[in-house]
C-alpha cells in the first residue's frame, strides 16, 4: 500500500508540475505573439513608400526615415568592422596562447560583468570619452565605438566558447605535421569554429540595431542625409532614437509605430539568419 501511495503522489506531482510548465510555456508564447501582432497590426498600416525614402523636413512636415535606416546601416558596419578583430584576436589569444593563466580567468570574468552593465551607463563613458575627451563630438562614430566596447564581451566570449568545441586531437594532429602554431589556429581551429563566430556576430547585430539609450548620448537626434564617411563624422538618429523622439518628443505615433513594425522584421530576419548560419555549418561538419 505504502509503494502505491507514494507511487500515486509522484504522479500526481508530475503532473501538476508537466501543467504548470504547459502554462508557463504557453503564457510567454502568447505575450511575445501579442507583442509582435499588435506592434505589425499598428505599424505597418503606416508603413510607406514616401516614408521609407524620403528624409525628415520641418519646412513642408515631411516625415521621412531614409536617413535613419541609412545611420542604423553605417553604424552597424563601424562597429562590426572594429568589433570583429578586436573580440576574435582576443578571444584566439585567451583560448589558444594564454590557455591555463590566472588572468584569463580575471578577463573572462571581466568581460560577463561588461555584458550585465546597463547600456545607459555605456553612453554614458562614450559622450565624456569619446564624444568630450577625444574630440568626436556627437557623431555616429562616437556612437559607433560606444557599441564596440558593448558588444566585444559577446564577441570574445561567443569566439571562446567557439574555440573550445574544436577537439584537441585536431591542434595536436597538425602540430605532428609540423605546423606552427598560427598555422593551426589559421587553418584548423579557425575553419572548425566559424559557425559560432558567425552567430556571435549575427547576434551583436541584433543588438546594435535594438540600442537607443547609449546612442541618444553618443550619436545624436540628426534626421539629416548623408553618405557613409560623411555619416560617421556627423550626428544621427538610427531607427531606435529616431522611434523614441517621434514617440516622445513628437508625438508621431504612428511613425513609431512603423518603426517598430520595421524593427521587429529586421530582428527576426536578423534570428532566421542565425539558425541558417548554424544548420548550414552543421550539414557542412557532418558532411
């Protein structure tokens, strides 16, 4: 009797908590298709050829994004070209030539506590840095190696984790080859962890595209049109200020609203590309 009680309390247990976890599951699945629904039912209504590539003028009360969407563009492409060699060097000289060292632990740790700093403070340090102390004034490029400093922890950290997967017997195989030791790294253990170095960067352009709060500090309220270099030296508005100055200071919500609607398609394209990333390299590694 006493092994059927108990038998019956663990059934009855597991199935309270198999319902909870069904609950729990299907509450968070319906509060983010509520978000993105209501957010694509405001939005793309006000979605428009004429907003799309026309720019903002006070003169006639035009309201364009042109310029926005084209800073949103330069500013990815100035973090990501600093970013990437920066987080991938550090990462492969923590991994492969200061493997077992105290200061690795102390960089590692480091870098998790950089990721968990509200990105209010990054704008912080990059207006008085950048923007003050090194001259840049309010400019996409201050706003630009703002973000650098952000996203290089999820670099060095998503390459590390990369460079760890990549069997030992691999290094120790081409070292028996008589290969140097840059040589493996170039051409054995980099190619074997591409496809998280990829994701990782995937990810950081994800991020770049959803920060406001430390380039309202570092980069400006611009709606102006300008070219790529042009761009970096002025100020901008990417599509995240542009979406709360028209909200708060404007009162354009609608405008807002199709920017949002605007966001949330380049985040999810941005997630797509990631796990097409991933199985592409995996149909590659089993092949």
């Amino acid at each position: 009797m006493g092994k059927k009680n108990l038998s019956a309390k663990r059934r009855t247990y597991n199935g309270i908590m198999k319902t909870l976890m069904r609950a729990a599951t299907i509450l968070t699945c319906a509060l983010v298709l509520f978000m993105i629904g209501y957010v694509l039912v405001e939005g793309v209504p006000h979605i428009s050829w004429k907003l799309l590539s026309t720019e903002r003028s006070y003169l006639t009360d035009n309201i364009g994004i042109l310029p926005d969407m084209l800073n949103t563009l330069y500013i990815i492409i100035a973090t990501l070209i600093i970013v990437l060699p920066l987080g991938v060097g550090a990462a492969v000289y923590l991994t492969e030539y200061a493997a077992g060292k105290k200061a690795v632990a102390v960089i590692e740790y480091a870098a998790e506590t950089l990721s968990g700093i509200p990105s209010i403070i990054y704008g912080l340090v990059g207006m008085l840095f950048f923007c003050e102390f090194l001259g840049m004034r309010t400019s996409l490029m201050a706003g630009a190696m703002t973000l650098v400093i952000m996203n290089l922890p999820t670099i060095m950290r998503t390459t590390q984790e990369s460079l760890k997967t990549v069997p030992q017997s691999y290094r120790e195989g081409a070292f028996g080859l008589g290969a140097g030791k840059w040589r493996v790294i170039r051409t054995v253990v980099l190619p074997g962890c591409v496809e998280g170095i990829i994701t990782g960067c995937i990810l950081s352009v994800g991020r770049i595209l959803g920060e406001s709060a430390a380039l309202l500090f570092t980069a400006g309220v611009a709606h102006s049109l300008n070219g790529f270099f042009s761009g970096l030296a002025n100020s901008g508005a990417t599509l995240t200020v542009a979406l709360y100055m028209y909200a708060k200071e404007e009162g354009e919500f609608g405008v807002a609203f199709a920017i949002a609607a605007i966001l949330i398609v380049f985040a999810l394209i941005i997630n797509l590309a990631a796990k097409l990333v991933q199985r592409y390299f995996r149909r590659k590694k089993a092949l």
